[in-house]
C-alpha cells in the first residue's frame, strides 16, 4: 500500500539526483578536446586567488549547489542525529564538485579552481541549513498537498520530477515552442523536409499540440480528481509559456519575448486545449496510451522539422557568453526528455490506474 507520509522523502532524491546530474553535464560541458596537460590534477587546489574573476561568477557557484545542498539535506532528513543530513549534504556537495573540478584539468575549455570548490562547497552548506530549519515545514506542507491533490499512484513522485525537468525545454531559444525530443544535433542526419512556410506551420502545430496535450495528460495522471486538473494543467502549461517569453526576453533580446508565438503555435495551443478538455476525463486505462502517443508523435515531428531561419538568425544574434554551458544543458534537457518521460508511462500504466476518478 503506497504510503502518503513517504511522498515528500522520496521526491526530495529524485530532484537530488537530477540536480546532481545537471551539475555534472554543466560542468563538463561540452564534453570535448580531453587532453592531458601534465600537471597534478589536484595542483589547483595550491592556487592563489584567481586574476580573473566577478562576483557574478562567484553567486554563480554557490547558487548552482545550494539546490543540492537542499535536495540531499531533506532526502536524509531521517536519519539519526541532529546534524547527520546536513553534514552529509555538505560532505556529498564538496566531493561532487572536487571530482568535477579535478575532471576540469582534462578539459582545455574549462579552468579548475580552488576558490570554486570552495563557493560550490559554501552553497551546499547554505542549502543544507536551510533544509535544516524548514525541513519540517517543508515535509508538513508537500504531505498535506499530495493528501489533497496528488492520487496514490505508483511512482508519482518520478512524474513529478520529469514535470520539473521539463520547464527546462522551453528555454532553448532555437527550438521549436515545447519541442522536445529533438534528436539532430546527437546524430547529426538532415531535415526530412524543405524549409517552407506551410511545411514550418504544419510541424510546428504537431509539435506544440502533441507536446502540451502529453504533458497535459502526465499532470492528470498525477492529479486525484479531474475537477483539480482543468486548473491546474493550464496553469502548468502556461508556467511552460512564461518561460519561453523570459527565456527569450533575457537570453536573445526583450523584443524577442514574443517571438515564439507564431501561427503554428498559436494553432497548437489551440488544438491542445480541445484536445485536453476532453481527453482529461478519460480514465488511466485511456489516457495514459494516448499520453504515450501523443509524446512519440511529437518527438517525430520535432525532428523532421525544416531548419527554420528565425532560429539561426536568433542564435546568430545571441551572445552566450556565460550561457554557453547553460544553453548546452537546455538542450540535453530538451533532447532527452521523452526519452526519460517515456518508461515513466510504461510504468504507470503497468502498475495499474491507481484513484478511481
């Protein structure tokens, strides 16, 4: 029999471990040009205080790991002693980040320091304490949540992860609105399809409709009573929105912050809320099928789109600069996302249709 009280413990290690694995692909990104250079991989830690550095750079590192620190401190929270799970947090966050940045002498775009070890190290620590103090509060307020939101269903927990990590796939500025899946820059093969402004329309429709519509049907699923989904989904779906506009507004340009909603957007939204407002009173046995659906075809579309020029010219106006490493996770992040959502669903639907709607 799932158990309630269990839910907050094990959502806090889901996001532990997918922070933890962002972490590790931003800072080994972009993955190339290993080398070895001949030195210690552990002289960084002798360094003095780096020549170049800002402020930016140092809020940077600690902000990166203080969600770990958090995440790991509230996945031990029950462990014995007082200041077991902050210590271990703190000790797990400066490990990670001394085998990162040891990794870092092999990379010649990336720099080791001992004075990111230890901002990475302080992060952890500032995220742990704080864990400590609202811990309870924390546990209190997500259990009466799922009590009243959220259905007994088995592994729900992972769906909510997968939910957060695809907040994600609207940031990417050179792919399409909520286009995950998009597989072309891991196996380079071209686009099946000219560029043309019909064929661009029609794909992006397919892609926007049947991305929101699995979504959309993935919070259902997690949701006790459909009457809670018809608020919620939209709200989330628009959340995904928002995004995409900040994203826009900041990384490209604020004139670009709408950018993004173009026709074939425009009728995928549409075409999704029709799609949704029925398809949400479907029992599991239905809609989780369809979920699967919706999530393949919308992968398949995504990537027989034609190169479209407002991207590149998008990513031509975009200076990465500090988003570089950051603009290379959104794109795993985005890439990969139906692959990891995908046995999320098989699962769910072998292990039953769990609350009766």
């Amino acid at each position: 029999m799932f158990q309630h009280g269990r839910r907050p413990l094990i959502l806090a290690r889901y996001l532990a471990l997918a922070w933890c694995g962002l972490i590790v692909y931003g800072s080994l990104h972009p993955f190339a040009g290993w080398r070895d250079n001949g030195v210690s991989p552990w002289i960084f830690l002798e360094g003095d205080w780096p020549r170049y550095w800002t402020v930016f750079d140092l809020a940077a590192n600690v902000a990166v790991y203080l969600p770990l620190g958090f995440f790991v401190a509230l996945a031990l929270y029950r462990l014995p002693g007082r200041f077991t799970a902050v210590c271990c947090a703190v000790l797990l966050g400066g490990m990670l980040s001394l085998g990162l940045e040891t990794l870092q002498n092999w990379l010649p775009s990336r720099i080791p320091s001992n004075l990111d070890l230890a901002c990475n190290t302080l992060g952890s620590l500032c995220g742990a304490i704080w864990a400590h103090h609202v811990g309870p509060k924390v546990f209190a307020r997500l259990d009466a949540a799922a009590h009243r939101l959220l259905a007994p269903a088995a592994h729900g927990e992972l769906g909510l992860t997968l939910l957060g990590l695809w907040l994600m796939v609207p940031l990417s500025p050179e792919t399409l609105l909520f286009g995950a899946g998009d597989l072309r820059q891991w196996f380079a093969f071209e686009p099946l399809l000219p560029f043309s402004a019909d064929h661009h329309t029609i794909v992006e429709t397919g892609v926007v409709a049947c991305n929101a519509l699995a979504v959309g049907l993935i919070l259902r699923r997690l949701l006790a009573r459909a009457s809670t989904a018809y608020l919620l989904v939209p709200l989330f779906l628009l959340c995904g929105l928002v995004v995409r506009m900040l994203g826009a507004a900041i990384l490209i340009g604020p004139e670009e912050a709408m950018a993004w909603l173009t026709p074939g957007a425009r009728q995928g939204l549409l075409i999704a809320a029709a799609s949704l407002a029925v398809s949400l009173w479907l029992p599991p046995r239905f809609s989780l099928p369809l979920a699967v659906v919706a999530l393949l075809a919308g992968t398949l579309l995504v990537n027989t789109a034609p190169a479209n020029p407002y991207s590149e010219a998008a990513l031509a106006a975009w200076r990465q600069g500090h988003f570089l490493n950051f603009n290379g996770l959104t794109r795993l992040v985005a890439s990969s996302w139906p692959i990891l959502t995908l046995p999320f669903l098989l699962l769910a639907m072998r292990n039953g249709t769990g609350r009766s709607m």
